[in-house]
C-alpha cells in the first residue's frame, strides 16, 4: 500500500496532468463545477470498472476550502470589530484572573475563549438572530469553557455589571446574581439556553434539535424559516463518543439547519489532540464521509501571498506533511524557529520568506484568527441547502497570552497570570490600562456613549436583540385534562390481565386523543416500540420521516403496519438510547427555544436509561426540560430470561439523584393515570421546570378501580392500600410497604401471614420512596432550623403513626431504594427492607423473586422476623415459616453470587 500511494502521489507526467487540469479548469469556466464534478465522478468510475484500485481519500489538501477569490467581503466595520474583541478579549482574561486571585481557587479557564474569540465575534456581529417578531431566533450550543467571553460581552453590552463579573464561580456569595462557571439554563435561567458541558453534550443535542426543528415544520406546528443551530466544540472534544456518534443522522436526513463550528487549537487539556497526526484532516474525513459540507478555515490572509506564489505546490506538501505536534512548536516557539524547522525544510519555502522578518513570519496567522476567512466560511454555511456543515477552524490555544501559556501544553489549565503576563496581554490588544492599574487587572469598559458600545448594539439589533437570551415560559395556553378523561384506566380490569405499561400506552392515546395535546405529544422510542405495545401508534400517528415513506412496508396487508410519513409524530430514533434521549430533550426544552410546548414520553428499557445516558439526564435537569420518561421492563425480578445486563434494579436511585425529577414505580393502572395527569398538568399548563421518570412493567395481571381519595397519595408517594381492619391492642400487626410489582408479593403476603400465623396487616402502596424521602428531608430541615416553631410532622411519619408493628418494605429495587425513608419511620417501629441487591440472572419471574428474596414467603418471613424482635410472635413462629415456605437459611446472599 504504500509503494501505491507513492506512486498515486508522484506525478510522472507533469505536462500531461497540466493538460488535464487545464481541459478541467475549462470545463469549470463554460460549465461550471457540477458538470466538472459529473466528469470526475465519471472517470474514477471508468477506472474502477476497468479493474483499477483507486483508494478513497475523503480529506482535501491542508488549505482553506474557500480560495481568496470566492470569500464573501465581510461588511461593517473591521477596525472597529477588531477593537471590541480585544476589549472582550481582555475583560474576559481579568474575569479568570481576578476570581482566582481572591482566595478559594475558583478555576476558570483563560486559553480555550483566547483561541476562538474571532469565532464568537464574528458570529455575534453579523450571524445570530434572536428571538423577535420576525424571527424565531438562531440557537448557539457554546463551548462551556468559553462562557467568560460571552460575560465579557454581555458585560460591554450593559446586560452583565462589572459586581457581576466579580462573581464568577461565586453564585452562592452572589444571592442569585453570579455567573456559572458553565452555560447553565438551571442557574441562569433568564440567559444560558442549553448546557454544554460535560464535553460531547453539546454536539449531539444540537443534532437532534436540528431534527426536531424540521419535526416541528413538517407537522406544522412551525412555519420553516432560515434559522440555525450553531454547535462550537473543540478538536479534542470531538474524542468524546457523543460528539461525533450522530453525525450520520445529520447527513442523512440532510440537516441544512445545522452548523458545527470546531475550534482547531490542536490542544486538549494536557497536550496535543494529535501531535502525530492532523486533526483537521481526521476531522474532514470523517465529517465528509457521513454527508456533511465541510469547510477548512486553516490559514488567514496573511498566507494568501505564499499561497499565490506556491505555483510548483512545495508549500502546500510541507502543509500537508508537518504534523499538528510541530505546528504547535512553531506558534510556542516564535519566528526563528519557525523558518528554520517549518520554512527551512525546502528551499523553494525558505527562499519564500527569505525577505520576511521573524516576526512577520511569527504574524502569519491561522484561519480561526481571521475574521474574514470566518466570515466567508460562515456564509458560505447558512448559504448551504440540503445537508449540514462543518466549520473546521485552525487557532491557537492560549491566543495572546504569549510566554504564559499560548500554545504550551499546560495552558488549558492556566487561570492565574502574574503582573508580567497581564502587561504582555494588555500591551499586546492595546488595552487602556495604566501601568499603576495592571496589578488589580481592572475590566475596561469604554463607556455605554463609545463608538464601540454603540456599535455592539447597532449590530445586536439589526440581529433581532441580545443572545444568550432564554424563555422561561411559553405563550402558548395549554389545558391539561381533568383525572376523569382517563376513566379507561382509573377502572379495574376485572378479570382481564393488563401490564402497567399496556396501562401507560393506553393513557397516552387517551392524551392523542386531547385536541390540544394531541398534536403536542412526542412518541419516541429506540427501536423497541413492538417490545413495549406501540405498534399500534405505526398506523394511527405515522412515524416521523422527513422524505415521507418511499417504499411499500413489508407488513403493508396487516392491520398494525409499519407507517412513515413526513407528518409522523412518533420518533423512532434506531438503536441508540443517547440519540432518543437527546431527542427527548428536544423536545422537552421546545417550550423555551422554539415557544412551542411538547410533551415527550421516550420509552426504553429502564436499565438503559440512567445508567447509560446518565449524563444526558443530568444536563435535562439543568436545561429545565419537561416530559416523560418511561422505563420500561422495570424490576430486576420482571424481566423473563434476560439476566444481568437487562434487569434494573438501581434506576430509581439514579433518577432519585436529579433534584427536579419526579419518580415513581407505580403498580396498579389507575396509579399510572393519577401520575399521567398530575405530570400533563404540572409541566404543561402549570409550566413547572421538572421532569417524570415511570418504571412500567411487562407483567400482567388484574388491576383493581382507583380507590376513592387516594389521587394525592399516589402524588406524594404513598397512600394506604388496604387497612387491615380496627386493631385491637392485643392483636398482632405489621405495616407492610410494596411498589411496582412486588407490591402484589406484598399483598399475597399479607394473606400468608393472615391465614398462617394470624398477624393481620394494613397494606401500604409506595409509587414513590423518593418522592417520600424528599419530603422527609424536606421537614428535618425546616424543624432544625425553625426549633421555637410548631414542628412539622414528615408524611411518612405521620401516615404511620398509631398504627401497630413494625414496618416491612419490599420492593424489586437495591434495599438502598426503600431503606430512604428510614429516619422518619415512626421512633420505637422497626424498619426492615428487603430489595433486590446483586446481579440480575436468567429465570423465570418466579424464581428470581425467591433467589433475590423478595417474593410473598421472604416478605411474611421477614415480618414474623421482626415481629420475633418485638416480642410478638416466638423464633418457633420464625422457624416454622423457614419451613413450610421452604426457605433456604443457607443460601448465598444475593449480592455476593
């Protein structure tokens, strides 16, 4: 292979290739580059089926994609933009700098805003629309370690005060008024419109925001408009498997709407991103290949002359050859070395400079620095129609810092600069600041009167008004439906079998039924839409495909067929639960970036959930997103045969972890339609910023009527299910609590325990231990820090009081999922929990519950158990249980096998 490639790359003919590109350059000035196109694609298509081998190289030469002579001029005022950026620029740096002088090591991050302050400048001035009348407004995903420069110029723009600045990364001290370190919509709710950090969130948001923004249009809930999403991500960034593992969508649903712009410093956090290779070219590569016009902003205009003079193509082969850890050396290392270790390995490129100083050669600049080789790059992008684009621009991480920190290894992390540094910097943009000043790095504002200020805001209201600018509410009125219009599952089965999560499917046709929430409801499942009984949705709604459906489906004669149409409302998003959560999310946060209220339900297994896209969840939470999540096959006892990578046991505890999710493990289908209400009402018309997680299971069995008054129960989380009858004081009584399908264990254990050994029980159902724990929690804090006030009794707590025994939970979660509500258990009860701790295996329902210890005998064993501890009941009682219920004393804890 590599004989070949020397040999494709060495040009035995030159007067032959000079003919052919000659006769091309022809074809290009009467046809134009679509017939040139057609002829090449022609002839390696001549050449393969002659049997030649013709490698793919989906990369271009290491040069700017756009030539000096098709760039689109740059209007407004390029002396003036370059003066406010180096006013952001430096108010930017003292914001870091000033926080991590004052005691408490802050952090802050200096050198990746430095590196890509033309990109934000650029589009700020002359691409990003807000918000208006006339417009729905662009939406930019920034890069999360470059939010002191949005500051900085939100800052010059009047929106942010210089107290503000001083609280950077102090929100608590700031009562409200602080700045994130991070773009986060949670703490900066009226600014921050998404979260991008952690690394690689970003990206993948954007893409399914892209999809669902034509979702949106081709339903008609939106007119189509021009707008943009706008992702900025770093080179290194793009290692992380969600920056790059949905760009095939893109491509392939041809997402115009879309534009990544990633800031090609060649430096991630400790070093280089490929010091023995090219990223930009990796980058190109890939991004070409999965359908996306890809733009390569490298060099600036300064290289334009060289580039001109390069007639036999010697500069263009050492761009190509140098790799990116010597192209970091020469910007570290200045002039000299530059034109020794870059220009000086060819004569023709060392004669190319020979009357250049080193510091002009030191000046030659990247793309990414150049404000017109980014201007034209960026219009060339909104201007593209029919598939996304990548903007693949080359800087310099730490731009300006000069000998402390730019383009050295360390600088990512460089958030301190010494007096030294700061004058270099100030010196450096030419910053109005005396010497006697630098030492306090005071931020510079010219004044909200300055031709810079003025300017700014001339620019952001021919743009439609300021960004980053975030809607917290909805214009649209949304009425959610009384309990009453889900009547087909608050009614028992009788003697027909049902799962919960047939119950769930049928309470979201009952909301497709809701003319106002109909068309707002967002199907979306990963490809397992048959797994959980949705098919039907197939043909009632359509799943969403943007080119419509161009085939006749091969179920086309049944009566649940396999529908696509453009108008489709259900998202299949193929096996990828980060691309259906990211779609979710989309979704969920319409109400604030599109003003469009939706309300989601993604439906997937529930121990892919959290735990594989646990990340994304959290970033749900921060941007303030509203919907259903539905984890179905729930349980780590309900789930036939599939063993341990599919049976969930822990996911209540991860979703438990997300301050504004509301979680619930209902058992009943009533439950289900107390929580679907409660939930359309709370996010829908009432606008509240949480989000639902339902566990739903596959198991059926008969479900009861919705008992009378017990709706605000099942909300807070727990409501009694069946009194065991007036007690007496003589009698013997436990409290049993049960969720999901271990409540019905419960309940059969209550009639063991009856009919065995005459301990009556009152049943207790627990759709929500978390919500329960919440509440606790909620009154301990409020009771310690009010101790002279009427001290509030925790719901839990009170619901138990006067009542008799001790207390069993069991549920088809890890103990640590019941054992929550422990501290508010009544004082003098005792509390045992038994859950499902270990690995999940392979049987069948009945067995598991007995390996994992949570079926009817180990409940009515564990009640006796404790009722022995009491004093109730004598170990005989416990023994005899072990027997008869054929209980194993000696078997393996769960958690260890």
């Amino acid at each position: 292979m590599d004989q070949l490639d020397d040999i494709l790359h060495q040009d035995l003919d030159p007067t032959e290739t000079q003919e052919w590109v000659e006769s091309l350059s022809a074809v290009i000035n009467r046809e134009g580059t679509e017939r040139a196109h057609f002829l090449l694609e022609r002839l390696v298509d001549s050449t393969r089926r002659s049997g030649g081998y013709l490698p793919f190289d989906p990369t271009t030469e290491y040069v700017n994609t756009i030539p000096p002579h098709l760039e689109a001029k740059m209007p407004g005022d390029g002396a003036m933009e370059w003066r406010i950026r180096t006013l952001i620029r430096w108010n930017a740096m003292a914001t870091v700098v000033r926080a991590n002088r004052k005691p408490g090591e802050l952090g802050g991050h200096i050198a990746s805003f430095a590196s890509s302050a033309t990109l934000y400048d650029v589009g700020f001035n002359h691409f990003w629309r807000a918000p208006s009348e006339d417009h729905p407004g662009d939406l930019v995903f920034h890069q999360g370690h470059s939010s002191p420069g949005v500051y900085a110029r939100s800052f010059l723009e009047g929106r942010i005060s210089e107290d503000q600045l001083d609280l950077f990364r102090m929100e608590v001290a700031g009562h409200g008024r602080g700045l994130s370190s991070y773009p986060h919509p949670w703490l900066m709710p009226d600014y921050w419109q998404v979260p991008t950090v952690s690394m690689g969130l970003g990206p993948i948001q954007a893409i399914y925001q892209a999809q669902f923004w034509k979702y949106l249009e081709h339903r008609g809930l939106m007119p189509k408009t021009d707008r943009k999403i706008w992702c900025f991500m770093g080179d290194g960034e793009c290692d992380e498997p969600e920056s790059l593992g949905a760009i095939s969508l893109a491509g392939r649903e041809g997402l115009d709407n879309l534009i990544f712009v990633i800031n090609c410093n060649l430096q991630r956090l400790d070093g280089p991103v490929r010091g023995n290779g090219k990223i930009i070219q990796e980058l190109e590569g890939v991004f070409r290949g999965a359908g996306w016009n890809a733009i390569k902003v490298v060099w600036g205009s300064y290289w334009d002359p060289l580039l001109a003079r390069d007639k036999n193509g010697v500069l263009r082969k050492l761009m190509m050859e140098t790799i990116d850890g010597e192209y970091q050396a020469c910007k570290a290392f200045g002039g000299a070395y530059t034109r020794e270790h870059f220009f000086g390995k060819y004569p023709e490129t060392r004669e190319m400079v020979a009357n250049l100083s080193d510091d002009d050669i030191w000046r030659l600049n990247r793309g990414g620095h150049d404000p017109h080789k980014v201007y034209a790059a960026y219009h060339s992008a909104v201007n593209t129609k029919g598939m996304p684009t990548v903007i693949l621009a080359k800087t310099v991480k730490g731009y300006g810092m000069g000998a402390a920190g730019e383009s050295q290894n360390p600088t990512h992390q460089q958030k301190k600069l010494d007096d030294e540094a700061v004058r270099h910097f100030r010196d450096r943009f030419n910053i109005p600041v005396p010497d006697d000043k630098l030492k306090d790095v005071p931020y510079y504002h010219p004044g909200k009167d300055s031709p810079e200020v003025q300017y700014m805001l001339e620019r952001r209201k021919a743009l439609g008004g300021f960004l980053p600018q975030r809607r917290r509410h909805t214009d649209v009125k949304i009425k959610a439906p009384e309990l009453a219009a889900f009547e087909q599952i608050t009614k028992g089965t009788g003697d027909r079998e049902i799962s919960t999560t047939m119950a769930l499917v049928r309470g979201m046709n009952l909301l497709l039924r809701d003319k106002a929430i109909g068309p707002r409801v967002v199907p979306i499942v990963a490809d397992e839409a048959r797994t959980f009984g949705m098919e039907g949705m197939f043909r009632q709604i359509g799943i969403y495909a943007p080119e419509g459906q161009k085939y006749r489906p091969q179920d086309a004669d049944q009566l649940l067929y396999y529908r696509e149409d453009q108008k489709g409302q259900v998202l299949q998003e193929g096996i990828s639960e980060a691309g259906g959560m990211a779609a979710w999310m989309a979704a969920a946060s319409s109400y604030s970036i599109s003003n469009q209220p939706m309300l989601p339900f993604f439906i997937y297994y529930s121990m892919f959930g959290f735990q594989r896209i646990g990340d994304l969840a959290w970033a749900a939470g921060d941007m303030r997103s509203r919907g259903f999540l539905i984890g179905g096959t729930s349980g780590r006892t309900t789930l036939n045969g599939e063993g341990l990578q599919h049976e969930d046991g822990h996911s209540h505890l991860l979703a438990g972890s997300i301050p504004n999710v509301r979680a619930y493990d209902p058992t009943f289908s009533y439950e289900v339609a107390v929580i679907l209400q409660d939930g359309t009402r709370r996010m829908l018309e009432d606008q509240e910023d949480v989000y639902y997680y339902l566990t739903v299971m596959n198991e059926n069995y008969a479900h009861p009527d919705l008992p009378q008054g017990v709706e605000e129960g099942i909300v807070k989380g727990m409501y009694l299910f069946k009194d065991g009858g007036k007690a007496k004081k003589s009698e013997t009584r436990v409290q049993l609590l049960g969720s999901g399908t271990i409540l019905r264990e419960v309940i059969a254990a209550a009639e063991l325990l009856e009919k065995d050994f005459g301990v009556s029980a009152d049943i207790w159902s627990v759709p929500s231990f978390i919500e329960v724990r919440r509440d606790g929690f909620d009154a301990e804090r409020w009771n310690r820090l009010h101790p002279e006030a009427e001290q509030r009794v925790p719901y839990v707590t009170g619901l138990l009081q006067g009542r008799q025994g001790p207390v069993i939970a069991a549920t088809d979660y890890v103990r640590e999922y019941a054992d929550q509500i422990r501290a508010f258990i009544p004082d003098g009860m005792r509390y045992t929990v038994l859950g499902t701790d270990g690995f999940g295996r392979s049987d069948t329902r009945e067995h598991l519950r007995n390996f994992f210890e949570v079926d009817r005998y180990w409940i009515a064993h564990a009640a006796l158990a404790a009722l022995a501890k009491d004093g109730k009941v004598n170990a005989k009682d416990v023994a005899r249980a072990i027997r008869e219920y054929k209980l194993d004393p000696d078997k393996p804890n769960p958690l260890t096998v």
